[in-house]
C-alpha cells in the first residue's frame, strides 16, 4: 500500500519567504507533507528536480463573460487558457455577464454554469452599483468574494457606474460583512470631457485615447475612493493600478491606517504605451498602458514590496469588437491570463535577482488568499493546504503561439516565454500537462472563510 497519492521530488519550491529543495506528498486533495528524502512510495512519482514548484496562482480579476455573453469567452475555454497559465483559483468579475451578479439569482446561475464548467475552483464578485444596493446583503450571504464597482462608465450598459454617494452606501454595507470592495478607479467626468474634446475635433488615433485617460483621471478617482473607504472602515482593493503615482497614494494611505490593498496587472510592467503602434487594438485596456518611463516607475515600486497583487484583468471580446479605424470604439479589454503570469515570472526574476519568483508568489498567491479570506486552504505550499501545485520551467525557449482562448486575440503572440507551465494540478487533481487540458475536471465553488 503507498504511503502517498502524488510524491513531487526534488523540486526547487518556491514559497513566499525562499527558495528551497524539497520534496512535496500529496494525499487525496491536500498537501500531506513537506520535507528533505520524504520517505515513502507512491502512487504517483513527479520528478521535478530539474523544474520550479509554485502554489497555484489565484487570479482574482477575471472576465470570463458567461452567462450571456460566452461568445466573448465562456468559462470553460477561459478556465482551459488560465490554467495553463499557472492558475488554480479565479475570481469572476459580476460584470460582462448577462446579466450582471447583481443579487442572489444571478449569483447562483453564474455559480452553476461554473460547477458544470470550470476545470479549477473559483470565487465570485458581487456588482456594487445604483441598482442593487438593495441586493448586497443576499449577495454577502451568498457567498461572493468581495463587491466591485465602476467610478467610471464599465463599457456595458447593464452596469452602472457607482458615484460617490453609491460608492459610500455600498462601502458601509461591505464593511458590515467584512468584505472587500475592488474598484475601477477612474474621475468619470474628466474622462468624458477629454473624450467630448478629442471628439469634436476628429480625433480617432491609439494615441488621442491614451490621452483621453490621463494618470490624473486615475489619481482622482483613487483619491475619493481612500477617502470613502476611510471614512466607512471598509476594506478597498484598487484594481489594476497603472501608475506608481497611484501606487504611491495607496502607501500613504496604509500609514494613516487606512485598510486598502493594491493590484496591478501584468500587462503594465510588460506593454507600454508605444507598443500599441505596433501591436493595436490587442493591447487597448482601461486605464491605458503608460509610458516607459511610468512603467520604470511602477517596477521600482514592485521591487520595493509596494504592490500587493496581481491580477490579469483578463477581458477578451470577439475579434469584430477589436477591429475598428476608430480607437475609440475598440472593446476596451486585453486577452492574456494564459500567458501573462509566465511571462511576468521571467520578467521579475530579473527585475528583482534572487526575491523576484518569491515577491511573485507573494503577489499571485498567498497575499491574494489573505486579502479575501482562503488563506486557511489556499496560497502557499504547507501541510494541510490544498494541493494546488504548478511545476515550471524557466529555462524555456518556447514563443506565444497557441492560445485556448475562443478567440485567437493576445497582445502577446509572437513573444519569447523563457518560463513555461508544464504542469499543474488542483487539489490534487492533475489538470494540465505538457499543452493539454483535463476537460474532465471540475472545480468548486469557493466562500471567503469557509
């Protein structure tokens, strides 16, 4: 009889704090033990001497647009690309979907089709809009990871932007239930002035959008958003902070007590502004890429600890949505959960020689799983977690080609991946190797602190 399910030997494991050699059991879905020559046989042998052994990655910010709007995505070939990517657990944004997780119903049909679905396990966001303040409660008890609301127009008809008196009310309600709010900060009404400007006098070019959304949009935003937050006690997660101005607001206000976390996403530390010349409406998000010089900046901030997680922001569209002269009337949202992460691991490893892969899974794992109440099952490789374990090769030479999204759409094709996923499991459960997808598993629903 084996003493173990799955033994992973030799492998350089990667925690939040190291780098060290050990070897990784695994019986049923957690993590048995931990350990230098475990002793014991196995079901399952994973030589990994030769690979780096991470904690999934969590990705808390993730568009996978179903129900309704699957022809977008969908959860299964959004989950097939993710876990690809390195990740185990998403968390899905209640926007983009038709309709929106906007109260108790909604919830429990986005989190059925999940169940069928998604091949790893998963959270899901509530909508903090003008329309369902009504409805948080029922969402709280529902299970949602956190609330997310819109300081600018989302881009969907169907979810309204919260201004500050709703962004307030809302907040006041999360904080009863210990719940995190994420925004999207951006001054809505300094956005649109530039736009009515740009407008009117034609203007149409990549460059006259980026300038239509200037850092100072996103700083205004942020700034009302501490405010608000402090004032209610709630937990705020700003999303995808472009700017390390923002970055820098956010410090401040840790250290006036302020409970606020920040995220920023991948493809602001791997796409600037000019790329767009070259790789177009791929690469249009919301905020904006900024320049080199801003994104020096941010990187400068990540290697100082200053940015508390990732997220892909992943947001793909059918290709028609990103085919247009106008820039302005391109889907605003960049398709990259299969390759953004790896690609990120090289890049901050670099960055930051010697604590890059550790601030990386910091960001992508542990950090995430504290902010919205898993850290008890999930983000970090510990006796009695689950077993959510991705090998990876960085010595890699392999380019970006083929993409398990429904729609062929990255601002990444063509770009060297010096680390590659070759493997990955979820609780226990093999769901990737070598380029291909178990489409027999399924994951499970996830509440924060249960």
């Amino acid at each position: 009889m084996s003493d173990w399910d799955i033994l992973f030997r030799g492998a350089k494991l990667v925690s939040a704090d190291d780098i060290g050699t050990a070897d990784v059991a695994v019986i049923g879905e957690q993590i048995a033990a931990v350990g230098v020559n475990l002793a014991g046989s196995a079901k399952q042998v994973v030589d990994a001497a030769d690979a780096f052994l991470f904690p999934g990655i969590i990705d808390a910010h993730i568009h996978f647009n179903e129900p309704g709007r699957e022809h977008w995505e969908g959860i299964s070939t959004g989950s097939f690309a993710l876990a690809a990517g390195g990740g185990t657990v998403f968390f899905d944004m209640p926007l983009n979907a038709a309709p929106p997780t906007l109260d108790r119903k909604s919830l429990m049909q986005k989190r059925s089709l999940a169940e069928q679905k998604s091949v790893l396990d998963f959270g899901l966001w509530g909508g903090l809009t003008p329309l369902n303040l009504d409805h948080m409660d029922e969402l709280a008890e529902s299970g949602v990871i956190g609330f997310k609301a819109f300081m600018s127009e989302s881009g969907t008809s169907d979810f309204k932007r919260a201004d500050a008196a709703t962004l307030k009310q809302g907040m006041k309600t999360a904080a009863k239930w210990k719940l995190p709010v994420g925004v999207h900060a951006e001054d809505n009404a300094m956005i649109e002035s530039l736009v009515r400007q740009k407008r009117a006098a034609g203007r149409k070019h990549w460059r006259d959008y980026l300038d239509s959304r200037p850092i100072e949009a996103e700083l205004a935003a942020i700034r009302v958003a501490l405010e608000l937050a402090g004032e209610t006690g709630c937990a705020l997660h700003v999303v995808h902070v472009s700017c390390p101005e923002g970055i820098d607001l956010i410090a401040q206000a840790k250290r006036r007590g302020v409970d606020v976390t920040a995220e920023t996403c991948p493809h602001y530390l791997l796409l600037k502004d000019e790329d767009l010349e070259a790789i177009g409406a791929p690469a249009k998000c919301a905020p904006p890429l900024r320049t080199g010089n801003a994104q020096e900046a941010l990187w400068q901030r990540w290697v100082a600890g200053q940015i508390d997680t990732l997220g892909s922001d992943h947001s793909p569209a059918p290709p028609d949505m990103k085919t247009s002269p106008d820039f302005f009337e391109i889907w605003g949202g960049i398709a990259g959960c299969q390759h953004a992460f790896p690609l990120l691991i090289a890049e901050a490893e670099k960055r930051a020689k010697g604590s890059g892969l550790s601030q990386f899974v910091r960001a992508t794992s542990l950090d995430v799983a504290r902010r919205f109440g898993i850290s008890d099952r999930k983000g970090k490789i510990a006796t009695g977690y689950d077993a959510d374990l991705v090998v990876i090769n960085l010595g890699a030479n392999e380019t970006v080609v083929d993409l398990l999204y429904r729609h062929p759409v990255s601002p990444y094709l063509g770009l060297r991946l010096s680390a590659a996923v070759k493997q990955l499991w979820v609780r226990g459960r093999q769901v990737y190797a070598d380029g291909r997808v178990s489409e027999t598993t399924r994951g499970k629903f996830l509440r924060p602190g249960k």
